[in-house]
C-alpha cells in the first residue's frame, strides 16, 4: 500500500491528514497557534502603549499630582471641580456644539458634493480635487491662513466694505457670539472634502440600473434617494459620522490657532482646557480627570452613534 492509499503511514509523513485523522487536527491547532504568536507583538505593542499609559493616566485623575514629587489621593474632587465650575462647564457646552455642529454640516455638505460629483458632470474629477485639496493641509495651517482672512482688515472685511455692505464687518474672532461659529466654519471648510470622498465610495456601490430602472416606475429624485440611494451607502453614513463626531469632541488645533480658547473662554473646549490645566498650570491630576472626562464622552457617543447607524436586518 502506498502512502497516498494508507493513512497510517500518511500521518507520518507529514501530519497531512486523512480525513478526521489525528494530524490534521495537530496541524490546525498549530496553525491557529501560528496566527496568535505572530500577532502577539502588535497585540502587546497596543496594550503597553495605549491601554497601559491610559489606565496610568485614569490612575492620575483621582489625584492631586502637579507633574513633580508626591501626590494625594483626592478621589472624585477633580471631577466635582468640573461640574461645578463655570468655565469649565462652559467648555463642555463648546465641545458638545463644535462636535453636533461638525458633525451635521460637514455630513451634509460631504453627501450633496458626493451626489453633485457622483457620475454625469464632466468636470467632477477636477471638482473632486479642489474639494479634497484642504483636507491634506496640516490644520495649524488653514487656521493661520482664517486667522488672517476673519481679521478685521482682513479679506473677509475688505469684501463686505467693496460690496458697501459696512454692517456686516465685524471683528469676527474678537466677539464672544461669533467666534465659536468661526471656528465651526473652519472645521467643516477643511473636512467637508473628506466626508465628500467617503460617500463617493458608497455612491459608488449602488448600482446605476436600479435608479434608473426606480425612475422609469415614475419615482422622482427625493424618493430614489431615500428607498435606494440611502440604504444602500449606511455604512458610508456609519464611517462618516463616526469619524466626524470623534474628530469633534477632540477640537484642539484649530480652536488654539484661532482664538487660544478666547475672547473669554467663549470659544474654549475640553481639549484646550485639558493643555492648559497640564502644561500652563501643571496641575497634572486636574488635567488627567478632564481627559478621562473627555474619552469617556467620546466612547459614550460612538457607542450611540454606532447603535443609531447600524444596519438593520
């Protein structure tokens, strides 16, 4: 009998299997072995890096630590600090608006350039471009280049006063009403063409017969989009608004850019707040509990995100 015809000797010569034989089962255990052993060093690299450092500043956050020698155990007065205080409250509130703010126009305006450049105009290649070309600039340099066009001399201004429109100048980044939506403005400027290329991606799943075979049954624009377009692209909607509300609840390049969290505090968010209480006034403690005040609100909204945008059977 030849190897090939004898099980016995099959599974000496390489553990190769015969069906339901005791090799293939060693074989597909060291296989599965394989794959952990050689995801172990990212899988430890994740845990000593962010779980590790995350679970020693969450440590920090119950303490009174400036950042040099001993420290008390404070329990939760850092976080009844929070609440309690005004400004600190205030920037929660500045938080919660730039995110839903951020969110919301950034996913509008991303899925109506999506739809406009989607297939027909000739030009969407070009359009697609000009539109993302934003997004790849650091931040600390679009709000530089706001910064100077919100001046009160600045472009913005000088177009207003051209157009003999004097009333509506303002001093845009020095009054209090203003300047969180200038901030706003920035933020969906620069990642409006990132939302745009995301729902592009999910347009492009939806196959062109089933609209036009919906347009033919006599169904008008509004009513494709909303029983085939947007069905069809949800985990486009899922990726974007994810990215989105993350992106705004840790708002920090533009707001230190643009303002410094002024005039006021009037345009100060949880993230500015988390720098200058750690690293202007070194109270490490008090900055630790408003970062884990601020990752655990992040986590609380991307869980309700993602249960509000999963896809139901």
């Amino acid at each position: 009998m030849t190897a090939i015809d004898s099980p016995t000797r099959a599974a000496h010569d390489g553990e190769v299997a015969t069906p339901g034989g005791r090799g293939q089962k060693q074989g597909n255990y060291r296989l599965r072995f394989g794959s952990w052993w050689w995801a172990a060093p990212a899988v430890v690299l994740m845990l000593a890096l962010i779980y590790a450092t995350t679970a020693s500043g969450a440590f920090y956050a119950f303490t009174n630590w400036t950042g040099i020698g001993d420290y008390d155990f404070v329990g939760l007065d850092n976080f009844r600090r929070i609440f309690q205080t005004e400004e600190l409250t205030g920037s929660l509130v500045n938080t919660l608006l730039l995110a839903f703010g951020f969110l919301i126009f950034t996913n509008i305006f991303g899925l109506l350039f999506a739809l406009a450049l989607n297939r027909t105009l000739k030009s969407r290649f070009v359009l697609r471009t000009l539109l993302f070309m934003p997004v790849v600039i650091a931040p600390i340099a679009v709000s530089y280049m706001w910064k100077f066009i919100f001046a009160f001399n600045g472009p913005l201004n000088q177009t207003f006063e051209a157009l003999g429109l004097d009333s509506w100048k303002h001093d845009w980044l020095a009054d209090p009403t203003l300047a969180l939506i200038a901030v706003l403005v920035v933020m969906v400027w620069q990642n409006t063409g990132f939302v745009m290329v995301i729902y592009l991606a999910g347009l492009a799943t939806v196959p062109i017969e089933l609209e036009e075979a919906a347009s033919l049954d006599g169904a008008g624009i509004g009513r494709r989009f909303r029983r085939i377009v947007l069905p069809m692209i949800q985990p486009s909607v899922a990726i974007a608004t994810t990215l989105m509300l993350i992106q705004g609840l840790r708002i920090f390049d533009q707001v230190l850019a643009l303002t410094g969290g002024g005039p006021s505090g009037a345009t100060q968010t949880l993230a500015t707040e988390i720098y200058q209480q750690t690293f202007t006034f070194s109270n490490f403690g008090f900055g630790a509990a408003l970062a884990l005040t601020l990752s655990l609100l992040i986590f609380v909204f991307t869980v309700i995100q993602q249960y509000a945008t999963r896809e139901r059977a």
